[in-house]
C-alpha cells in the first residue's frame, strides 16, 4: 500500500475495510467466534451492510471489526487508518485535540481513539527475553509528570533520584534492538527485578548507573557493568554506557511534554507502549507500521468506562 495520504483507505470506507480484511485475514476470514474458516461465507444482498459474514459451524454472524479496539465502535474505518497512520508516523506523538481537528472528529471521540490505538500498539515479551549471549540490555529510569518547584527539594531528600508527584518509568533497551518501557510504583530492587528478570535474557550483559538498586540483581545476568553517573562518567572505553537507554529517553520526554503536556499515572502505560511500538519498528515506512499496528488490533478491546477509569 502506498504511503501516500491520498490513499483510498484514508478516504473511503470500503477500501479500508478491504484493507483491515486483508491484514487480518491474509488467508481468507475467519470466524472470530468459533475459528473456523472453511465454511465461511459472505452475506450478499441489498439489505446487509458489506462486509458481513456467516460461519455455518456456529451459525454466527460478524464483520472484520469483531474482537477488536474497533469492535462496536461508530467510527468510520478510513479515519481508523488515518488515526493509527499519524500516531505511528509522529516520532513525539500526537495530542488528541491535533487529530480530532484533522479527523473531523470531537475531542471526546478522538482521546479515546488514541488509547485504543495505544493498546494495539502495546507488545509482548519476546520469547527468551531482550538480548541474549554476546548482547547488551541498557536499563535505566526516568521520572514524568509533576511539578518543577517540587523537584530539588525532594532530590536532596532522595540522593538524587526523581522528584515529588513524578511517575517511574523504567526502560530495558537492546543495543540495536527493541526497548520495552513500564510504569513502576517506586524504584526499588523489590519491584523493578520482575520486570527486568521476565523481559530481559539472563544470558544478557546488562548496563546500568552505578545506582545500588540494580547491583542486587545484577549477578543473575551474564554480566552487569555501570557507569558512575554521580562522577559525571558517562562513557568508557566506548562499550561501558547507558546512552541508548539514554537517547530513548530524551525522545519519550520530549513526546510527554511537548506533545501530551500531562499524563495521567493511571494512562502512562499505554504511553510508554505507544513511543516503545514506534521506536521498535523505526527502520520501516510509516505505512507498514500503520499495517503492523493493524494487524495487533485482535484480542484487545478497551471500552470507554476502562479507559475512563470507571471499570
């Protein structure tokens, strides 16, 4: 598909119908309530919408938007493709009041499109973990949100680290690699080793500021190497450093405060997957990352009254 927003799936709801059918289902449709797919069949007539279809296993009825963030929503799917194109395309993001003026949509309506397009995004761990024998994993962690006449008050009460009614976020970047991101309740050994121990390779060599939190962990992996960040030492030898961790963080930063201004803690998740999704497919075109994104729509529905903190 071209790359160009002239694109008929940006424009006309058929083409892009035909365009989710054929990224979810490259194989022909498949009945999203039972599986099958050898006794599936269109539903023609001038009294049913396009699209439809009728799996004559379980006798059910459904369309391609069935299980997925786009399952009951009234939203035409051409804008569906053009909201994930712009949020996959926007190195920093993009607000929502930034698209519900190029859509044509409310602000209402736009806010939620950009969670459920957030939580497609949102990826697994990958089997075995971040790197691997002969790999490097950058670890680190930086703060978002809160006040700056807060902040060096609570550093000289913290050594340092964070800032009062700032959310952590700790990130685990392969060198030439992926990067996952998570929102923590604190820092501390206690609750950063499940994330780092299920998502990272213990075959890993593992890079980190000389922070004592992660020194209690850091004998599970091939190897753990530090920088003393408090001497001002950010790089030695060209190998012992946290500058990929570190650039991945100035690009996240930018995106939380010049883009959205304000996240919410109970929101911050969907965030950190939405600048991870475009940091782990940045060597392709904006038009297969909006396809890839498309095509991890199945499984995660997300209503309103969750993304509104009601449910």
């Amino acid at each position: 598909m071209t790359a160009d927003l002239q694109n008929p799936i940006f424009t006309d709801d058929n083409a892009a119908r035909e365009a989710l059918e054929q990224t979810r289902w490259p194989n022909g449709p498949v009945c999203p309530h039972c599986g099958a797919m050898e006794r599936v069949a269109a539903v023609s007539g001038e009294k049913h919408r396009s699209g439809l279809y009728y799996c004559n296993e379980c006798k059910g009825q459904f369309t391609v938007t069935v299980g997925t963030v786009f399952e009951r929503s009234k939203i035409p799917l051409s804008k569906w493709w053009l909201a994930i194109y712009l949020l996959g395309s926007s190195k920093k993001g993009m607000s929502s009041h930034q698209l519900h003026r190029m859509l044509g949509v409310t602000y209402k309506t736009a806010w939620f499109m950009t969670h459920r397009i957030r939580e497609a995004m949102r990826e697994d761990a990958i089997p075995g973990g971040l790197g691997g024998a002969n790999k490097v994993v950058e670890i680190d962690e930086t703060y978002v949100g809160g006040k700056e006449g807060n902040k060096h008050a609570w550093k000289r009460q913290n050594k340092g680290r964070g800032a009062v009614g700032k959310a952590p976020i700790i990130s685990l970047v392969e060198r030439d690699g992926q990067v996952r991101s998570f929102h923590v309740a604190n820092v501390t050994a206690q609750t950063l080793r499940p994330v780092i121990v299920t998502q990272v390779s213990r075959a890993s060599y593992i890079m980190t500021d000389d922070a004592a939190v992660y020194t209690v962990f850091g004998r599970e992996f091939a190897g753990h190497g530090t920088v003393n960040h408090s001497a001002e030492e950010y790089v030695r030898a060209g190998f012992w450093h946290t500058n990929t961790v570190e650039n991945y963080f100035s690009i996240l930063k930018r995106g939380i405060t010049g883009t959205y201004h304000h996240v919410s803690q109970q929101h911050l998740s969907r965030y950190a997957a939405e600048f991870d999704f475009r940091y782990n497919n940045r060597d392709i075109s904006d038009m297969q990352r909006a396809v890839i994104a498309a095509k991890a729509i199945e499984g995660k529905r997300l209503t309103y009254r969750t993304t509104n903190g009601q449910a």
